[in-house]
C-alpha cells in the first residue's frame, strides 16, 4: 500500500486562535491603508490571509492599484504584530490533537504537512505556541498560490522534493473544517476528511459531501483508519 499524504488545515482543524488575530489584521490594515475596511465582521474561516487582505478592503474607498500596491507591507505588519503580541494563552488546541499528532509521527506509512490559509510565519508562530510545530516539516502557505484550490499541488510536489515520493488521488488526505478545505481537496481528487471543530457544525459540513466527516479528532484509532482506508480511484 503506498505511504498516505496528510495536510492538515491549521485554524479551527488544529487549534483555534483567540480575538488577538482579529485584531491584529485590523490593526495592520489601519497602519498601512488607513483603514480596516470590514475586517471587523468578515468572515475569516477557510479563506486565505492572501484573500482576506483584499477582499476587507473591497468597499472601502481605496483603489485597486493602491491595495496591490502596498498588500506586502500589510502582510509584513500582520505577521509582525502576531508575532509581538500573540501568547500561548491566546491559542487553543482542538480536542485530541496531541495524541493524533504524536500517533502519526510514529508511523511509517504516512507523511504528515500542513495545507492551510495563514501566510508561512504567522501560521508557524501559530503552531509554535502550542508546542506543536515540529510535527510538519512542510506545507502549502497563502504564500505558495493565490487560491486555496491550488495548495494541494503545492504541498504535493513539497513533499515529492522532501522524500522522492509522489502522491496522487485519495492517497493525498486533506484534514480542515470548513467547505474551502472540502473543495480543495476535491479539486485535486484527494480524499477530504472534514472535522467539526471549527466555526461549520456537522450539519453544515454535510452538506459539501466530504468523503469523511468526524465530529472532532479525540479518537486517533478511527482518524487513522479512515486516512489508511484504500483508494478507490
């Protein structure tokens, strides 16, 4: 049986992140545009920080050419002010996490990275501050690719360069919680293991029809089960 791929989403998958990131983005957006645009009630969950920026800033009065044109100061202070005022008290681990994680690292039959939205440094930090980071020796970053849907290939070809190995299909398992995580996976024909520990409710999550749906990961044995079930395309 080939070694199975597994990228983990980082907000509300692995951990989840208190109002200090809210406040961060608005805060970054105010010292280089001036304003925070909608970043107070937007939507945050399974969008990319590349994306949230932008689209914040789409009602406001700024124009097109202006919020490209200063987008990497504002990602710069974004990680910059996470990274300064950002504490372990502010992150929350997901239930069951620890022991999955610690489970999966001790075998050899799956590699584990990381797919998610936060750009490299601030989703690192994220991880840092819970002790989890040295779990994922790569990911696909809001750094990698302009859309969410092309992450997959990214982290793909990351761990192709890491190991010499190469995923394809359900072999590659997508774990997050939010459709975006869903449609990503499926984009890419990989297997999309959704879990309930974020924002989306069970309920919510079925609708998109992921090939796996779990109500949190507290049960290592079922999770690796349903990663290891065999491909069927």
């Amino acid at each position: 049986m080939p070694r199975k791929l597994v990228l983990f989403d980082i907000d509300g998958t692995l951990l989840n992140v208190g109002p200090v990131n809210r406040r961060v983005i608005q805060d970054a957006l105010l010292e280089v545009y001036g304003t925070e645009g909608s970043a107070a009630t937007h939507s945050f969950a399974g969008r990319m920080d590349n994306v949230i920026i932008r689209e914040v800033l789409e009602e406001t009065e700024l124009a097109a050419e202006e919020i490209e044109e200063k987008f990497d100061r504002a990602k710069a202070a974004y990680i910059r002010l996470f990274r300064e005022r950002a504490t372990p008290a502010d992150v929350t681990l997901t239930e069951g996490v620890v022991p999955l994680l610690e489970r999966l690292a001790s075998r050899t039959d799956i590699l584990v990275g990381l797919l998610t939205g936060n750009f490299e440094a601030s989703g690192r930090h994220k991880l840092k501050l819970p002790g989890i980071n040295h779990f994922f020796p790569f990911g696909a970053f809001a750094d990698d690719a302009p859309h969410r849907n092309d992450l997959p290939a990214v982290a793909v070809e990351k761990a192709r360069q890491l190991t010499g190995e190469r995923f394809s299909g359900h072999d590659v398992v997508v774990i997050g919680d939010t459709e975006h995580d869903i449609n990503c996976a499926r984009a890419h024909g990989a297997l999309a293991l959704a879990v309930a520990t974020g924002t989306y409710s069970l309920d919510r999550l079925r609708t998109h029809e992921p090939d796996v749906l779990l109500e949190n990961l507290n049960r290592p044995d079922i999770v690796i089960g349903e990663i290891l079930r065999p491909s069927t395309i």
